[in-house]
C-alpha cells in the first residue's frame, strides 16, 4: 500500500478530502484535511435528482484543487468515492466523465449499503467501544451499521439526509409533523434487531452537535472523537435546536456553514435515537473517509487491526520513540512492579492498561527536546491517541507520562479534568510505579531481576549492582510511606 493516501468523498453537502500517511504496516496518521461546502446536490431533489450545472461546476472546481494539493503531499494513491446525490442522480455518468476529463479523477460511485460498510469500518477500528450502530447522517441519505464486539453484523441506508429534508421541508416552512412522517416511513424499513443503548454519531450534524454538547455541559476537553453524551440529560437542547429559527442558532454556537441544515439534521437524529432506543452518544470523528482507507489499509486482515495492535499507539512509537527496546523494558518492568505492590496500592486491574501504554509513551517527547521532555510527551499522548480511546483513557496516559519522574499528581493538577479522572491516590501509585520502572531502565536492566513485597518493604532483587537506580529511587516521591531495598 502506499505511504501516503488520499481518499476523497463527493457527498451531497460537502466534498472532502483526507490524506493519511502510514508509518508502519499498520500505523498511520492524519497527514492532512480539507472540506468545501460545494453542496452538490443543491436542487436536484426538486428536479428528480437531477445534479444541477452551477453545483456541479463548484464540485469540479474544488476537486481539481484537491488533486493539486494531494499531489503537493506526493500521494501515491487517490481514492475518491461519491455517495447518495451523484448514485441517485440520472445524469451522473455525466458528471463523472466531466471529473475525469478535467480533474484527473476516477469517481467510484458507492451504493448505500457500501457506504454504511466504510463508515462502520471506521467506527469498529478507530472508536474504543465496540458494540453499538453507526448513525451516519448525509446530505442526501443515511447510514447504519450494527457493530457487535468490533465487527459488523449488518448494513442498513435510507433516503433521510439534511439537505434532502431541508429542501423539502424547511424550505418551504412546511409543518414539522409532515417532515416527521417522512421520517417515520424511511426508520419503518429498518429492520427490528436495529436496537441499541449505544449510538456512534458520524457526520457534520452530530459533530456540531457534540460541539454544542460540550459547550452545555462545561466539558474539559474539546474533542469531538470519542466524546460520550448521555441522550436523556441533552435531549431538551437537541428538541430547542430543533423548533429554532435560523437567527437563535448562534446562541447554541452553530457555525455558520452548518446553520441551514442542523435543523433538519437533527430531527432526523434524534428520531432514529428514540428508535434504535438509545442512552448514549458517542461522538465520531472519523468516517467514510477513513473506511475506505482501513478498507484498503486491512483488506488482507478481514477490515479489521489484528487484535492488540492500536494504529495510534504504533504512529507515536514510529515517529517519536528513540530507543525501542527501552520503550518495551518499561512497559514489562510496569506490569511487574503493579502486580508486586498490589497488597499495598490495591487499585483495579483496569488500571494495568493505561500503565503499561504510558510506559511504552514516557519517552516521545525527547525527540522534540530533552529538557521538559515529559511535558512534551504528555502534550503528544492527550492529542495524539486519537483512534480507539477514551477521554478518560487519553487524560490518564497523559498525566501519566507528565509525572512519570521523580515527582507525582496533585489534585490541583486534575482540578480541570476531575470529573472523569480516577481518585488522585490511584493515579499518585501509577505515576510512582511508572517512575520507578524507568528508574530500573536507567542503565542496562540485569537479567533476573525481580520484586517482593515483604511486609511494607520493596525488595527489589538484583543479581548485579544497580548502583545508579539506588541513587535515583531515593528522589523518587512517593504516595504512601514504605520502603524500598536493594536486595
């Protein structure tokens, strides 16, 4: 596969475009990213779907920048998939000639099922729940994929998009009743195993819906990826959203580019969460895009990353890590010392997952600069573990490696993000074993080395001199009083 991709979708409201860069064979990153709101379905739901010449003439003029642009980043291979306004429209072979001719682009035209498939390929590999349905709203149709323990069980897409009821309805200042019947006969044609508490939001709508939903509950960390709300406690503001007029937006901070079609968009989201019976949000920030590229990327591993590999975890190892074999000693030495001082620290094995990350992570930020290094790794790790965790997971590992020497967290330092934070006690033990397990990696680690917990006493024994841990571990702050003897 090449090194650098880029995948761009032709959907009803916006063309977008993404270029991704791996790293590895299953590392990769997000190299690059630009949408223009070409909106080419524009009047073609009041002419039978017709693709309008203006919409069609902004759509080629983006596409032909975009392909300059991949072509800057020297990408090997583009990929551009069209959805629901050019796979409805009658005159699309048209409009495909016309992008070839005169971009230099082959457009595959994707049917709905396939692209409910990329965006559930997305979501099942890149978001860290693993059971729930993607709702994937579009300009001109949406999609839904039913995901079981990380694979997919079954495709679903219905004409219901943004643009489609806007056009249609809120145009025209039709009766909201009407656009819910519209609604309601597309949701009857899915079939009834489509029940779930948890929901993945995919698409524009629900990403500045998620935005709002941070802004309303003071939530301390503004990424949308991931972002979990629970659908009882944010219906009112999502029904006001609803019955707003274009002006009352701005008051829910709708960005202008998306205060025509959020209406729309969100009835029809909130409809298919009281239909599927759902509690939970959570927020997406990858989707069709990055499904096609996983579907290139992993076609030889059934679409999905075999199993303990996180393509985020392997990018900051690949670009940041300056000695790898150091990287793994902490990571083992971590899981020793957590499962020798567990009498005394008593924290759930859940924990071991964020030590042993942090301690594959707690030397990236010395490729930026030595001095502050960890400050630098902690910045690396909160934004850039992007795909298959949680807020809470990112916020952990970053404290983590911000504390991971000498010294350990205070309350004051989760003051901002307690709310989702384990109690400080559990992360001062975490930072102490982390700093205690780069401690024993300072030099070359003797073969056999081991620890016990005798009474309050850390026996740490070694079969050779480890003269240059004795002198740092004394630095070391810990959370409880106990010792630690060389043995």
């Amino acid at each position: 596969m090449a090194k650098i991709t880029t995948i761009i979708d032709i959907g009803s409201n916006s063309v977008r475009m993404a270029i991704f860069k791996k790293t590895s064979q299953f590392g990769f990153y997000l190299l690059y990213e630009i949408k223009s709101k070409v909106r080419i379905s524009q009047g073609s739901y009041e002419h039978k779907g017709v693709l309008q010449k203006a919409p069609m003439k902004r759509a080629l003029r983006a596409l032909s920048d975009f392909k300059d642009i991949a072509e800057k980043y020297k990408s090997r291979k583009i990929l551009c998939v069209a959805t629901s306004a050019v796979r409805d429209a009658p005159n699309s072979k048209e409009f495909i000639a016309l992008v070839k001719e005169e971009c230099g682009l082959q457009v595959k035209v994707i049917d709905g099922k396939k692209e409910a498939f990329y965006g559930g390929v997305a979501c099942a590999n890149l978001l860290h729940h693993k059971d729930g349905i993607t709702i994937d709203i579009g300009g001109g149709s949406t999609e839904c994929a039913l995901i079981e323990d990380g694979k997919i069980k079954d495709l679903i897409s219905v004409n219901l998009g943004t643009i489609r009821l806007k056009e249609l309805f809120f145009d025209k200042n039709l009766d909201l009743s009407l656009a819910k019947e519209f609604i309601q006969k597309e949701l009857a044609k899915i079939p009834p195993h489509f029940k779930t508490s948890c929901v993945f939001g995919v698409g524009g709508t629900i990403r500045s819906l998620a935005k709002v939903g941070i802004f309303q509950n003071n939530y301390p960390i503004d990424v949308i990826h991931g972002y979990e709300m629970d659908v009882k406690s944010n219906w009112h503001w999502m029904q006001q959203i609803i019955r707003s007029s274009e002006a009352q937006l701005g008051e829910f901070g709708i960005s202008e580019d998306r205060k025509d079609s959020i209406r729309s968009g969100t009835l029809i989201f909130t409809m298919f969460l009281e239909h599927f019976k759902a509690r939970t949000i959570v927020a997406s920030g990858v989707g069709v895009r990055e499904g096609v590229f996983l579907s290139d990327m992993l076609r030889s591993h059934n679409h999905s990353f075999p199993k303990g590999i996180n393509p985020s975890i392997l990018s900051l190892l690949d670009r940041f890590l300056p000695h790898s074999k150091h990287s793994q000693e902490v990571k083992k030495e971590c899981a020793k010392l957590f499962g020798a001082l567990q009498p005394l620290h008593g924290i759930h094995e859940k924990y071991l997952y964020h030590l042993k990350i942090a301690g594959q992570l707690s030397s990236i930020g010395k490729v930026l600069n030595f001095y502050n290094a960890h400050k630098h790794g902690a910045y690396l790790s909160l934004h850039s573990l992007s795909y298959g965790f949680s807020h809470q997971d990112r916020a952990i590992i970053c404290l983590l490696v911000q504390f991971s020497y000498k010294k350990i967290p205070k309350d004051s330092n989760i003051a901002h993000i307690g709310a989702i934070m384990p109690p400080i006690l559990t992360l001062q033990w975490l930072s102490f074993i982390l700093g205690l397990a780069e401690t024993m990696c300072l030099a070359r680690l003797p073969k056999g080395t081991h620890y016990h917990l005798k009474h309050k006493t850390l026996q740490i024994h070694s079969p050779s001199d480890t003269y240059l841990c004795q002198e740092v571990v004394t630095k070391l702050t810990k959370p409880v009083p106990f010792e630690i003897e060389f043995v």
